[in-house]
DNA sequence: AGAGTCACG
DNA sequence: GACGTACGTGACTCTG
C-alpha cells in the first residue's frame, strides 16, 4: 500500500526527545546493575503514549523516529564552527544513546538514522515526500528549526507539552510565516548551534526586515536603503556570512534517504517484542501497563543487585548444529534478511580462503540473528582441490555469488542495523574487498577487550569456553593443518555449515553475554570512544599499506650477506673450529667450555646466556670473537626480519606492504603490528635505518612523519603531579638535563652528555617501575649507586614515589588499575608471592602511564580521517607506531596536513581529560621514512 | 612449541 | 633476608 491521501505519517524526532528527556527527568538507574536509564524511560513512556494516545480519527497510519547519527554533516563543509562549541554528550546519557534505539525497536517502530544527515534534514525530506503524495504529516518535536516545515498539511507538535504548532504558532515565534523562517534565522543566528548569522540583529528585527524586503537575497541587495546605521553596516559587512547561515538553517529536503515512507506504517505492538525488552531495562510500571494493554503477562523482573563482575549469565539455548539453516536460494535469504531487519541487529561473520584479508576471498557468510538461530550462505565452494590446468568446478547448491551480496548489501551498510562481530576488522576488511562498507559494528572481541584486558585473551575460542562454557569447532577439524592443509572453499558445504553459522551463533551469544556488562563495569566510554570507532580507521590504513621499495631491500640483502659470509670465517677463524654462528647453544660453548672465558652463566634451561650484554661486556674485555659475534648478529638480525621478510610481504597487485594491527593484543590500550610488524622497523642504528629508506611515497607525494615528544614522561608529570617536570614542559625545557640538573646540582649550562644521560635513564626507569638492579644493569653502575641515585629522585621528586605506591595499593585493592581516560588494565598477579610480586607492581605502575598515551593517540587516530577531510586534503594516514602517524600526501599539500594532524594530536586529550602539561608534536617530511622521522 | 635473541616505543 | 627484576610488543632461528 502506497502512502497518499486519507494517510497521516508522525514523524518523531528522537534525538530531540532523548536530549529533553534526559535533562527534565532525575536520573533513575537500572537497579540490577546501575546502568543509567533515565532518558530511555522517559523515551518510552512516549513512545507509549504516541502507541496508546493515537486511536482516534488523528491517529497515524505510518510513523517513523528519526535520529541524528553523527554529528559531523554537510554543514560542517560550508561552516566548520557549526555546532563546533557544543558540550560532548554527559557520560551518563551515552550508553543510553543505542538502548533509544532499541526501544523503538522494540515497540515495532521504524526506527531511521543515516550517516552525514542531521535527523532534521531526514524529517524534512519524509514530510515533503509524504506532503506530495497528499498524507498528512505531524512532525513531533519542539525544534525551531523544523518550524520551516509546517503548512500545506504538515504541522508539529510538541511531544512533552502536548501542544499543535501550526502557522499561527510558527508566526508567533518567528514575526513571519514558516516559508520565511530560514530567512529569519540566518539573519538573527543561533548562538546554541553556532550560527553566525547577522551581528546586532535578533529575531524581532529580522522578522521586520524580512518583512519588508521578502527575503535575505532581496534584503542584502538593497541594503543601502536601509535607514537605520547599524543595521545597514552589520547587513553589508557580514553579507557573505548571512548567505552561509541561510545555508546552513535550510533542511536539506532531497536527502538520497535508504528506508521509503511506504515501509513506515505502522505495526500492531507485540507482546513478544516489547515485554522482554522493558523487563530488561526493569521498567516496572511502563511493563506492566504494556502487558495489560496487550492482555499478556508481565514478564517477571529481576532486579537484584548483581556484582560488578558476577553478572547473571543470560539463559541461552544450547548450542544445537542441526538447528542452522543453510540458504541455497534468494528466497532463503531474503527470510534471513527481513529477519535482520525485524530485529535491528544481527551477528555476522564470513568465511575466506586465507587468514590475510588482502589476499583471501570470500568462501561464505554467516548471519545470526538471536542465540541459537543462524544461518550459512555458501557463495564460492568448489568440489576437490583443482588442478594444475585450473581451478575446481564450482560446488552445487549455493546461490549466485554476486546476487547474494547486493541482496545483503543494503541491510549491511543500513545505518538502522547494527551488525555484530568479532574481530570485525577482519570481516569489514573482506567486505571492502567486494565494495561493501559494514556500517555500524559493534565488535564482542573489543567488547571483550575494553571489560577484560589483562585477565584473558579475546579470541573467539577463549571467550566462548570462558563465557559460553562451549568449546567451538575447531577449524583444523575441516581444513586439516601442515601440508595437507586445504582452503575453505575446498571444504564440503555440508561440513562447512555448522562450523561456520556456529561462529556467528557464539558471537550473538556473546554480545547477549557481554554487552550489558560494559555500562554495568563503567567501560562503555572507553568502548564507544576508542575502541569500536577505531576499527574503520584501521582497516582504511591496513587496506591502503605504504609502498616500499623492493630493489632497495634487495641491494641490502645481498650486501648484507657478503658480510655476514665475511664474519662467519673470521668467527670461526677465531674459534678454531666450524660452528652455527646463529646456535645459543653451539656459542656459549665454544665461548665458555673451549675457549674458557669467564661470566659464563647457565639460565633455568642449563644453557650459557650468550645474549648481547653478556657478549658486549666480554667484547669490552678485548675478546674479538664476541665482539664478531655481535656484528654478525646484527646483520642477521636486519636481513632476515627485515631486508628478507620485508620483501615477501610486498603485496603483488597493490605494490606496497600491508601490514595488520591487533586492536586487543597489548594489554595496556597499545596496538600491535603484525604480518609484517612495522612498529619495529630499525631507527637505532645507522645502518638498521637505511632499512627505512625502503619506505617510500607514491610519486608526486611525501611522507609526513608526526611524533609525540616525550609524551609518557608528560602524562607522568600529569598523573603524579609532580610541579617541577610539570613546569619544565611548560617552559620547553629539556627534561632529562632538567632532571640531570636538580639530582645532581649541575647548572643546565654546564650539563655534560653523560649527567644528562643518566638522568634520562632514571627518567625511563621510573615509567618502567624503576628498580635499583635494572637501573644498574641499564647503566652498568653498580647497585649500589644505582640506589643512591634513585633515592636522590625521589628526594627530589616526591610525588613520584607517592604515585608508585598509591598505584600498587590501587591494584591491590580494585585488581586493576585505571588510565586518565577510564580504561581498566587488570592486573591478576597483583599480590603474588615471590618474584611474581616484583613483576604484577612495575606493570602495574607501568600501565596507566602507557595506556594513558596509548588512548591518546587512539583517540587522535579517530579524528584524524575526518580532519583531514574536513580541511579538503589528500594526505592518508599510513602507519601507528605507538607515538608516531605516518602520512603520505601531494608535496604541495604537506604543510598543510601537518598543521591539520599536529592541531588533532597536540589536542587529543580534549575534553575528557584536561593535562596540566601541554603535548607537543614534531612533525618532518621526506622521501623515505628515515627522512621524515 | 618453547626458549633465546633482538628490533621498536 | 632472599628472591631476581626495568614496561609493552612481534619475528626469526635453533632445538628437542
């Protein structure tokens, strides 16, 4: 039935409602858990009341509840100040942001939110697409903006004060009829979204001025006529600046919108939909007045406090594989699909030929849309192994490979369902390969990650024997391992089936499981900030890779084997025999039992430690062979991980290396590189950063390199509040000559390298949980001094040993311990006797100061890509490497981007967290990376 | 598979 | 008083 004549559509404006209900309503908290549901009661009682109060011949016939999805708009292209100055959302509102959304889910609403559109802009076009087909339209909201809506059978209506807004009313409020409010508003401004509007001009002017000239264009082209100074002085100067405000209150009404009006008519409520999520939220009342209204029974709720960490597990359905469906057909998966779009949400994983997302294909797709009910949709299973003259056929009863993927594709990149994963990165790559942007995710291994660093890992095995009690099957069972291993599409589909629908039945299992406990354990923040946005951002990066130059590592790879040949017989030469060079073992004893030089110490495994201290002080005592030893090592070191490995990983289509970073593998908030690492590309040694020399941009570009100074020892200075360094950094000074300075007396004009350089050494120490030996084998002083210098620091620096201590109290207190930005480092060992004790302290003393930067940069990692657009430049973001971005952009454009990165990053702690001492960037340029850094 | 070594922040 | 230690990572090689 197509919406028309005799219809009458509502469309609410939810993130309006969300916005008054949160600040006219006390705060109100689940009482099982404390997670703040003010604003989602306050939602529902209205969405109730739209549900009850519309019976009679006003009643709707479709209603949709339109969101904001992001803040940033096309608004932000004419006017970046515009809505620039509003307050981020008060922590407790933000975890209550998608249980709205759920809510209108949950009572059978359409629910609509689109990226880079303003819910206004989305109403505006629902209300005149509906106008036209002859429905009447009520919008509810109080917003003034909206009021350029209203006549020609659109109205509004104010949903908390009950009251019609038609064009008398908008008369009222604005001096002019609803077709001239935006002529109004971009002369009077609006301080609360920022528009600048006319200086000197309010509402009551404009109106009078619009009135008389008609309309802006008209007004600023005759403006000289204008009597009064004032007015003719502010309209002429701020010409320009008025035409951008009219720009930017004028609702965009032809927004390429995903969801038609026809689909928003309006359901009967249901019991089994609504029930059990009000019962979730433990809304007694409005529960039980659903319940009676629908003649069901009220759900029971179970209010009891839970633990913190002990939360209720959910009942889940037993695992059961000959529950999954597999879908041969486009009939199938539209059942699916219809299935995601009843839900609002749904688990997705895929199945691929390989582990690395640039080079693996798409074999299938799983979906799962509750606990227990899932799906497999083979797409590219082929019978056998093929063989030399081709590829195998193509295995029977599966549905056509590039059909299945445009019927999935709306529901996949609709901003209405939110897709869960784990690990998505992976899966968003695989999809990106296929020209499918899966937007938006929610992620259970960073759900996972952000409740959980240091207890456990994320994986989906782990988790699901730890939360789930199931052991999943393994995916050696079907593809075998070694040599005989096969790919996923080789696997029967059959046999595919259960392994694969089970991964994506865990995982809704484990967002049942998991997601809650996020704003129960207070993480939902560090969630929602800096971890599930960071997925998209990483996988551009990754996907993108930096090329490198492969004849350049191939020069040093053959160099560097001269050497090492050249090395290895002087080795020998020296030891007298034939030996493995690369052998621990084989060296320790031609170092110690045969040629009998002392300090030979035996480790747990009863093998000489022949590592490079061990050597580099044997080499000091004059021994050529350790001293060769050393080189050769290094060369190794550098060609095989490096010049070798390097050139292996070049990608052969795209040319350039691309690595993968884990989002929860460093239990502090780091990322990790991986396959290949490229946060351990040699920068130390002159000849190690020859090997960055590889690193190049592509023709025309550069690379831009930006790093944080010091900022671990700021963010120290900051948490331990330690005025001295926090001055010091202030005033720009350089901090280990400062430190150097007042521990030992020395003016900072007489300062030698080496004071400064066992100043430095101590400075490091302490973010590390400093300890006299480590400070003495650091330094090699003995232990001895090595106290007496710490002792002098803290001395010097009292709030340092203060900060230690109240961190390891915390830890033991809470199991944990905190970065400024809310993420929890738990720290189990904590406690332990013996040397463990040693260890669970300096890493809990550690971590804060380390995570801390680690969210600082992820935090700017996130802005990055929209200020870089934003400011309209080409650059790309490469590469992380824990305090360094790097960029590759046109040369002409690279000032600019450093200007844009540096602003984002010196900036990144805003507003959160306030530091007391300010972030500095360095930024460089080059043509290679060792250029740039 | 684990230990040893060494590259990075 | 002894324990044995700098924090966080990943890749490669040897070895059993």
């Amino acid at each position: 039935m197509s919406i028309g004549k005799g219809h009458h559509l509502h469309l609410i404006d939810g993130s309006g409602f969300i916005f008054r209900a949160f600040h006219a309503l006390p705060p109100l908290t689940r009482k099982s858990d404390g997670l703040p549901v003010g604003a989602v009661s306050g939602f529902c009682n209205m969405l109730l009341k739209m549900v009850e109060g519309n019976t009679g011949d006003d009643a709707p016939t479709h209603l949709a509840v339109i969101f904001d999805h992001s803040s940033k708009t096309f608004r932000n292209d004419i006017y970046p100040q515009y809505k620039a100055q509003r307050p981020p959302l008060p922590e407790d509102l933000r975890p209550q942001i998608p249980l709205t959304r759920e809510a209108t889910r949950a009572f059978g609403l359409c629910c609509i939110e689109q990226e880079g559109w303003e819910a206004d802009d989305l109403i505006a076009t629902f209300a005149v697409q509906a106008r036209d087909a002859g429905a009447r339209v009520t919008i509810i909201s109080s917003d003034k903006d909206l009021m350029q809506l209203v006549g020609g059978g659109v109205e509004m209506m104010d949903g908390m004060k009950n009251v019609r807004i038609g064009p008398e009313e908008v008369e009222a409020k604005f001096g002019v009829g609803p077709e001239k409010v935006v002529d109004v508003q971009a002369l009077a401004g609006d301080s609360v979204d920022n528009v600048p509007g006319a200086p000197g001009i309010g509402i009551k002017t404009a109106a009078l001025l619009i009135n008389e000239y008609g309309d802006v264009e008209t007004l600023l082209e005759r403006a000289e006529e204008i009597k009064q100074p004032k007015r003719r002085q502010s309209l002429i100067e701020n010409a320009e600046q008025i035409r951008i405000s009219k720009q930017l209150v004028t609702l965009e009404q032809n927004v390429p919108v995903e969801v038609g009006i026809d689909a928003m008519e309006v359901q009967p409520l249901e019991a089994e939909k609504v029930l059990p999520f009000l019962a979730e939220m433990e809304f007694r009342t409005i529960t039980n007045r659903v319940a009676e209204k629908l003649g069901a029974d009220a759900p029971t709720i179970d209010d009891t406090p839970k633990g913190s960490t002990a939360g209720k597990e959910p009942d889940l359905p037993t695992m059961d594989h000959s529950a999954y469906e597999i879908v041969r057909d486009e009939a199938a998966l539209q059942v699916w699909i219809d299935r995601a779009y009843e839900r609002g949400y749904v688990s997705v994983d895929t199945e691929t030929t390989g582990l690395d997302e640039m080079r693996a294909g798409l074999v299938g797709v799983c979906l799962a849309i509750d606990p227990g009910r899932a799906c497999y949709v083979p797409l590219a299973h082929v019978n056998g192994t093929g063989d030399l003259l081709g590829g195998a056929e193509r295995a029977e009863g599966q549905m056509d490979f590039d059909r299945a993927l445009e019927m999935l594709r709306p529901m996949l990149e609709d901003a209405s369902i939110l897709k869960i994963l784990q690990n998505a990165k992976y899966d968003l790559k695989i999809f990106a390969n296929e020209g499918i942007t899966l937007t938006p995710i929610d992620d259970t291994m960073l759900i996972s990650y952000a409740l959980n660093a240091g207890l456990h890992t994320h994986g989906m095995d782990a988790l699901s024997e730890r939360y789930l009690d199931h052991k999943p099957i393994p995916i050696k069972d079907l593809i075998g391992s070694g040599k005989k291993q096969i790919t996923f599409d080789q696997v029967k589909i059959d046999e595919a089936a259960p392994y694969a629908a089970e991964d994506a039945d865990i995982t809704a299992r484990l967002w049942t499981t998991l997601k809650p406990r996020l704003a129960a354990e207070h993480v939902t923040t560090v969630y929602e900030t800096m971890e599930r946005p960071l997925v998209p951002v990483l996988a551009q990066m990754e996907r993108y890779g930096i090329k490198v130059n492969r004849d350049h590592l191939s020069r040093m790879s053959n160099s560097f084997a001269q050497k090492m040949a050249g090395l290895e017989d002087e080795i020998q030469k020296l030891a007298g025999r034939k030996f493995n060079v690369g052998s621990p073992k084989q060296l320790g004893e031609i170092l110690f039992d045969e040629m009998g030089l002392e300090g030979g110490k035996k480790g747990k495994t009863g093998a000489y430690s022949t590592g490079a201290d061990v050597l580099e002080t044997l080499a000091a005592q004059g021994h050529d062979l350790p001293a060769r030893v050393l080189d050769w090592r290094q060369l190794s070191k550098l060609k095989s991980t490096y010049t070798d490995a390097l050139q292996e990983h070049i990608h052969p289509e795209t040319g350039r290396v691309h690595t993968s970073y884990s989002i929860a593998g460093a239990n502090t908030g780091r990322l990790a590189s991986t396959d290949p690492n490229l946060q351990n590309i040699p920068v130390r040694t002159e000849e190690g950063r020859r090997i960055r020399e590889a690193f190049i941009p592509e023709e025309g570009n550069t690379l831009v390199s930006l790093d944080y100074s010091q900022i671990e020892l700021r963010i120290l200075a900051h948490i331990a509040d330690i005025p001295a360094l926090k001055q010091a950094f202030r005033d720009g000074l350089d901090i280990h000559a400062m430190t150097a300075s007042e521990m030992f007396d020395v003016p900072l004009d007489e300062m030698t390298p080496d004071v400064r350089r066992q100043a430095k050494a101590i400075n490091f120490g302490v973010i590390y949980g400093i300890s006299a030996f480590g400070l003495a084998n650091n330094l090699r002083i003995p232990r001895e001094d090595a106290k007496a210098f710490i002792d002098r620091y803290f001395e010097r620096f009292p709030g340092i040993r203060q900060y230690m201590d109240e961190t390891v109290a915390f830890a033991k207190e809470h199991k944990y311990v905190e970065t400024l930005f809310g993420r929890r480092i738990h720290t189990p060992e904590i406690g332990a006797k013996g040397p463990r004790a040693g260890f669970a302290n300096r890493a809990a003393i550690n971590a804060p100061i380390q995570g801390t930067a680690a969210d600082i940069i992820r935090r700017a990692m996130i802005r990055v890509p929209p200020a870089i657009e934003a400011a309209k430049l080409p650059g790309r973001m490469l590469l992380q490497v824990h305090d360094e971005l790097l960029f590759e952009v046109p040369k002409d454009a690279a000032n600019d981007l450093i200007e844009t990165v540096r602003d984002v990053m010196e900036n990144a702690a805003s507003p959160a967290v306030h530091l007391d001492v300010p972030l500095t960037v360095d930024g460089g340029t080059g043509s290679n990376w060792a250029e740039a850094h």
